[in-house]
C-alpha cells in the first residue's frame, strides 16, 4: 500500500485529494492544526473513500519546531513514504509575523513547505516511486522575486505578497528537483484552477469582494484537486520531473523571475532561515 502525506488537508482542494486518494487505496496521512477539525475530517474521508487507512498528525506551519516534530513523529508511524503533497497555502488581509520571526504567507505556503520536505526526503528514497507535488497556483504569472522583499519588509499586499510566495513554489520545485537528479525522487508543481474554496476568507476590500461575488462560479474542490491526484497516482508521470502543470498538463510557466540564480538564492535563503545549513 503506498502511503501519501498532505498539508492542508482539512478543507477544500486538500480534502478533496485525500477523498480521492483514500478512494483509489492509499494509505492517507494529513498534516493538521486542529484536533477536532482533523477528527471530522478523518470519519468524513473513511465515510466518503470506503478506506480505513486514515490517519492525521497535529502540527502547525506557523511554527518550524511543530514541523519537525511532525517529520519526526511519521518516522516513528511509517518505513516509507510514497508522496508528499505540499498543498497548504494561505492569502491574509495584512502582515503578520510568527514567533520564528516569519511573515505568516512567507512562512506557511513556502518555508514549512521547503523543510518538510528536507527533513522526509531519507523516507521517500524507501519508496519504488516516490513523488513530491508542490501546489502552487497560476498567481505566480503575477509573482515577483525580491531578494530584498522575500518577506514583504518593504511592501505588502494581500494579493501580491501571496501571488510572490506561488512564484517560490515553483522555484523550489525546479531548484529540488535539479539538486535530487538521478535519486529517482520526482519533483512538480501545478496550478489547481481557480477553486471554489475558503483560503481567502479573511480578505476585505476590493479582493474580499471580488472573491464573495464569483465565489459561486468557481470550480469546485474535487475539480480543482484532479491535477494534485493526477501527479500522485498517475503511471503516464511517474518518471517525469521539474515540471509545473495546469489541467493535468505540463506547460512552461510564463514569469521572468523564473531563472537559475533565483532559484539558488531562494535555496540557500530558506536553507539558512529553516536551519537546514547549521
């Protein structure tokens, strides 16, 4: 039984991932916050998939101790792990720091992300085939590198700042997956659509407007989650990596920013703000 790991799981494109994954015989595991959300969750899935093999560990992207201890304690549960779908992400009305000192967008849709996954990657080469999914989103078009704004110190904009931290995703996602060459460990991102979801219901203003009225026209969670199930379970992907997809197929992602000495100065960042380098 392949085992898959996801954050983000208690709601929108994530729960529908797990569904979906539960449904075609995964063993599904979710990174969650919250005790008695990721207990509703966990009967919702078992109920809707038919799969008992459900499990959750409680840990917040907020804080770089909670994601250790997280790595940690599905060390101790499980001898592989097959995928590993970092799926979490956030658009906040204002600029927020954590206790490990981080703007909250910076932190939660990227930096967590980035060590999380460093600190699995000994439990993926145990798997036959094992894949890691960044989901980032078609926001990055709009996204810009900074080395000196990574964290909006200069400026801050709900919208920008998080469309800036999409554009990281995809960064990492090239820069992980030149640097794993040649350890079988695939690496891609995606965008899902535009899902109708709530990550963004704290926005106000003009975007909290505009999320409230075509609200109702956007896809829905299980449509949004096709291409994060796709990379996951699909054979026709399964040695195809660095790639960023839309609609379950790859395309090049279209920005500027997108280049080598990018990507290096973003890895060697986040390894020194995650620790990594110590």
């Amino acid at each position: 039984m392949k085992t898959v790991l996801i954050t983000g799981a208690n709601s929108g494109i994530g729960k529908a991932t797990a569904i979906e994954l539960a449904a075609k015989g995964y063993q599904v595991v979710l990174i969650a916050r919250n005790l008695q959300k990721a207990e509703a969750v966990k009967n919702e899935i078992i109920s809707s998939s038919g799969n008992n093999n459900f499990d959750f560990i409680i840990g917040d992207l907020l804080s770089l101790a909670e994601v250790r201890k997280s790595a940690e304690m599905f060390k101790e549960k499980y001898q592989k792990l097959d995928v590993l779908i970092n799926n979490a992400g956030v658009c906040l009305p204002d600029r927020r720091i954590s206790q490990d000192g981080f703007e909250h967008m910076f932190q939660i849709n990227h930096l967590s992300h980035f060590l999380l996954t460093h600190l699995l990657l000994d439990m993926l080469k145990k798997s036959g085939e094992p894949r890691i999914i960044n989901v980032s989103s078609a926001g990055y078009k709009s996204g810009k590198f900074d080395p000196e704004n990574l964290q909006s110190e200069k400026k801050f904009g709900s919208f920008s700042t998080y469309c800036d931290t999409k554009l990281l995703n995809i960064l990492f996602t090239f820069e992980l997956a030149r640097k794993l060459n040649g350890n079988r460990i695939t690496v891609n991102a995606l965008h899902p659509g535009v899902v109708r979801t709530n990550f963004a219901g704290e926005l106000k203003g003009v975007f909290g407007l505009m999320n409230k009225i075509f609200k109702p026209f956007l896809i829905s969670p299980k449509r949004g989650a096709e291409t994060s199930v796709y990379l996951a379970s699909s054979e026709e992907v399964k040695n195809v990596t660095g790639k960023y997809f839309e609609k379950c197929k790859a395309v090049v992602p279209k920005n500027d920013f997108i280049d080598s000495a990018n990507q290096m100065f973003l890895w060697e960042k986040s390894m020194q703000y995650s620790g990594l380098n110590v």
